[in-house]
C-alpha cells in the first residue's frame, strides 16, 4: 500500500462517472460536492501485496492516529488514489481495504471517505508546515516504512529560529498594580514560555530551578522525617491503568493520549494508580498500616489553551503527591496529621492569605464526572464533615467541585487578578481501593478494605511559587530565594579581596552574584533592589583594609559592618530558622 498524508485547510471534492464498471451506482446525495475543513487527507493506492487485509489495515490506522495526533485533527478523508501505484491491487480488495480501514478510524476520528471506482474532480489547500506532506508504504506483516519526510525549508527554518528568541511572558499588572508571577518571573529571570517549546510548558532558568530545588528538597526532607516512604514511578502507562482506575472513563479528555504501537498510553495526570500497584505487590496485614507513599511527580494535564496562564495553569508541572492507605480508626489522626504539615508548609513559606472549601459532589450533576455511588458518596462526605468539625477547621462548602472518586478539602487562593484556584488539596476516596481491590488483613485474619486519604503537602512546586512570587511581589525569604547576595565592588583595586568574598560565600552555599562592572556603586545598587537580592555586600577601600564587609539588608537603610564569618553565621542561623 501506498500513501500520501496532506494536512489541508480544506478539501473538496465531487464524483463525475464511473471509472469501473462494476462498481455500485451512487445513490443521488453521494453525488453531490463534499468539502471538508481543518482535515488528514489520506490519498491510498491499494496494492496487489495487500492481502493480509487484517494486517495492512492495522498499520494503516496506526500511522493515520499517529499522524493526526501530531497535526491536532479529529478530520480524517479517505481518497483512493491509483496513481500513487503501479501494482494495484483488485477493485475487490481496494474495496475491502477501504471498508475495515473505514470502520477502524471512525473508532477515533471523524472519517469521510471519497467514493472507490469514480472518477473525481478536487480541490485542497495543503497547509505549509513539515507534517503537512508526508508519504509512507505499508508492507503486509504491518511494517512501516517513511518514504518521505521533508527537511525544513531555509525560510521555515528561519521564522523557527527566530520565533525562538520571542519567549511569551507578557502580562498586565493586577489589582492595586501588583505584579503577576509572569512579571515577576522575567523580571526576575525565573522562567520564559517559549512559543517554539509550547505554551504550558515552562522553561526554568538556572536561578528560577534553585527555587524549586529548595522547595523539594525542603518537603523530602519533611516528608521522610513524618514518616513517608518515597516512590519512582513512570511518567506513562498502558490505557488498562487508568481504565480500573476510572481516569479512563471520566477523566480522558483532560490526558495526553498516546498511540505507542497501535496500543493506547497515556501521560500520567496523577500518581495514585501507579502506587496502589506498588501497594499490591505483596500481600498487607494491620501492622503495615498506614502505609504512607510519597513522589515528587511530573504530572501531565491538557488545560484548555485559554486556560493556560504562567505558574499557575500548565500542561507539565510536578506535584508533592502521596497517598495514605490505613484503616478507618486511623482516618481521623492521618488527616489531622496531613493539615498539621500543610500548615507547617504554609508558615515555612510564609503564606497566610488562604482559606479552606470542603468540595463536595452534586448530586444533580447527570454527567459522567462523578462515580456513580450516591449511598458512599454520602458516607464519605459526612465522615469528612465529621473531621473538619471536630478538628474546628473553619471551611466554606462548593457543591460540585469533588474529585470524581470522592470528596476533598482544597486550600484556595486568589492571584493578583482575583482569579480563584486551588494550592493544595486533601482528599477520602471510597472508590479507588475497591476498582484496585485493595486489602489488608485485620487483627483477627478478616480481609478487609482500607480508605486511602490523597494528599498534597507543598503542592504544585510551580503553582506555589506563583502565588509566592505574587504575595510577596518577588521578596523571597532568604532560604528560598535565589538572589540572596549581591557583592559589589567600589572600584577595581578591590576586585581581588571582593572575589575573595565571593568565593567564601558560594563555597558556603549560598546564592551569591559578583558584579564588579565599572559602574557607580548606585547603579549597581539600584539593579540588585529591583533582582531584589536579600542581602547587598559592598567592598571598598576601607573594608579591605579592615578586611570587612559592608552589609545592607534589603528594605533597610542602615548599613552594617561585620566580618565575612559573622555574615555567614547570619545567613546560616536566619536560613535554619526560615525567618
């Protein structure tokens, strides 16, 4: 078989006669002109060697889904086409190919199919990127082989290149004219979007990665110090996952799906299936209970492109996930004990501007977004209530706003637009050990089911930061902040002793930045507020004799003279303490 794949901005398309005798008349409605917008148009010449029918169109189908996933069309257009081959098949077998390869892509793709035997008159406008024209031949057994695949025209490579240095981080101010973490983070130097990368996809510079390395490592450590038992798992798996799981059923749409071949993976958009099947890899009794697993996980999430906006809303970001599996008499203490660390978070980070929303399921919801099970539904939300009330948890309740496996207390936030989102979340599930048919075996031998609590602690590393960057308009404290000292020279005798400064301190471990340009010491002064370093240390004459420094904390006017080690001691006590 040979093909021909053309993205079009439209096709059409109208039978004129008969090619083949022996070919069905058209009924008076197929006779009439066809046009197709935004579309895959397959143009397919069947062969004589095409007769494991099975086979051919099992490759056919792989490499239209394959294709079209990477075009982003649902449109699909069948069009025989003879004069792709010199070795055509039978009318009989073109027609039998056509039909099942019909029926297979209609499974995925909205598939219009050009009539077999006509002759034809068309028109199509084939769009003008690489993927756009790409011809293949299909053997019997179901191996492809790529034909064509066109380099990049010197223009097309051109307009990339320079479409490269064009990083989309514009942003207008919010309310009050406060900052948005997209001005922050180029004012800042944090991340860009990139529009060659993709949107929703951030790219982290050096000093905005140092942010989030502290950030992980702080909650690792945390999370191992109460008890967590950290896991690896894939950033993919097989659709059969999420099929128990129910992702599948209710959650696809918002999935990156992937044909890997002609089987269906998705990226993963949480954590919790590949770690109850670490759970089930051996038999559980009461005294492993509770067993709690955590992962600093890469998370994939098809947010609508309207939805997309800097830290906030993503396609790829990383999540502090875990997963408490106990039985029910220790419901109560874990979920006390997950609020305690969030708490602990949020003091760390020095966030204070958040309130608690008990989302619960709306029973009059009669799409596919919930599992369908009123009476645990129910169970679950007054067990839950029964925590939050007796722990004295100040809450407001939103109807509707559930995960699809049960209810959860989300910890909400407003950005500098007052745009509403959530920051962390904690959720019972009643659905998930059964779909995964977990058990453990209680004190008297009986099997028994737990209840699993699905928890994030700093949540997403990404988002956190964003709504950092806007409550604080970028002054991190200093164990988070990656500008935390700026040493700067008064004139170049003093390079060598200033170097010397620097060079202690960053074999400290701190974030120093060594700026001994010739310019005023204002200037250089004025740059590092506005990075807004923590600390300005500047060297001059007088300190290198004394064989001082002299300090300026940021937001102080008063200038401190100190030893390089006492400095370093204060930078080490206020990083500990996370002041």
């Amino acid at each position: 078989m040979k093909i021909l794949n053309l993205h079009v901005d439209y096709i059409k398309f109208k039978p004129l006669k008969k090619a083949l005798k022996k070919i069905a008349d058209l009924a008076e409605h197929e006779k009439k002109e066809v046009e197709i917008k935004e579309a895959l148009v397959v143009l397919i010449a069947v062969e004589k060697s095409d007769s494991d029918v099975e086979k051919v169109v099992e490759a056919l189908v792989k490499n239209v889904k394959e294709i079209a996933g990477q075009v982003k069309t649902e449109n699909v257009v069948l069009y025989p086409y003879a004069h792709l081959s010199s070795d055509l098949g039978s009318p009989d077998l073109a027609v039998k190919v056509l039909d099942e390869a019909e029926k297979e892509l209609k499974k995925h793709f909205k598939v219009t199919r050009a009539p077999f035997g006509y002759y034809k008159e068309f028109e199509m406008k084939v769009k003008g990127h690489p993927l756009s024209e790409l011809s293949r031949e299909i053997k019997v057994g179901g191996e492809v082989i790529e034909v064509h695949e066109p380099e990049l025209s010197k223009e097309e490579r051109a307009r990339l290149l320079k479409s490269m240095t064009k990083n989309k981080t514009q942003s207008i101010s919010g309310k009050g004219g406060l900052k948005s973490n997209v001005e922050l983070g180029k004012e800042l130097d944090l991340y860009i979007i990139n529009e060659v990368v993709g949107k929703g996809l951030p790219l982290f510079t050096p000093k905005g990665t140092s942010i989030l390395r502290r950030m992980r490592r702080f909650i690792e450590d945390e999370e191992l110090r109460r008890g967590y038992e950290y896991t690896q798992t894939p950033i993919m798996a097989k659709s059969d996952l999420y099929k128990i799981s129910g992702h599948w059923q209710h959650y696809k749409k918002d999935m990156f799906v992937l044909d890997v071949y002609g089987k269906d993976y998705a990226l993963r958009p949480m954590t919790c299936p590949f770690q109850f099947v670490l759970f089930k890899r051996k038999a559980r009794t009461y005294k492993d209970l509770p067993k709690k697993y955590a992962e600093i996980a890469t998370l994939y999430r098809k947010e609508q492109t309207g939805e997309l906006r800097g830290l906030t809303r993503m396609w790829q970001f990383n999540l502090a996930d875990a997963h408490i599996i106990c039985d029910e008499k220790q419901l109560e203490k874990e979920f006390e004990k997950v609020l305690e660390l969030i708490n602990f978070v949020m003091k760390n980070l020095g966030i204070d501007d958040t309130w608690y929303r008990f989302s619960k399921w709306d029973s009059k919801n009669e799409s596919n977004k919930y599992v369908d099970n009123p009476k645990a539904w129910e169970e679950s939300q007054k067990a839950m209530k029964k925590i939050l009330d007796k722990l004295g948890l100040k809450y407001l309740e939103a109807d509707d706003e559930a995960a699809f496996y049960g209810p959860k207390l989300d910890l909400q936030f407003k950005d500098v637009y007052g745009k509403e989102d959530t920051l962390f979340t904690v959720q019972i599930d009643f659905a998930l050990p059964e779909k995964f048919d977990l058990t453990y075996l209680d004190e008297k031998g009986k099997e028994k089911r737990p209840m699993i609590i699905h928890r994030s602690s700093i949540g997403a590393p990404e988002r956190t930061l964003s709504h950092l960057l806007e409550l604080t308009q970028g002054k991190m404290k200093l164990w988070i902040s990656p500008n935390q000292v700026k040493v700067m020279t008064m004139n170049n005798s003093v390079n060598n002793y200033a170097k010397e400064v620097y060079n202690k301190l960053c074999e400290v471990g701190f974030e120093v930045e060594f700026d001994n340009r010739n310019e005023s010491i204002g200037k250089k002064a004025r740059e590092a507020q506005i990075q807004k370093f923590n600390y300005l240390v500047t060297v001059g004459d007088k300190e290198k004799v004394e064989g001082v420094i002299a300090v300026k904390k940021r937001d102080s006017s008063e200038i401190e003279k100190m030893s390089l080690d006492e400095f370093s001691e204060k930078l080490k006590v206020e990083i500990r303490e996370r002041k």
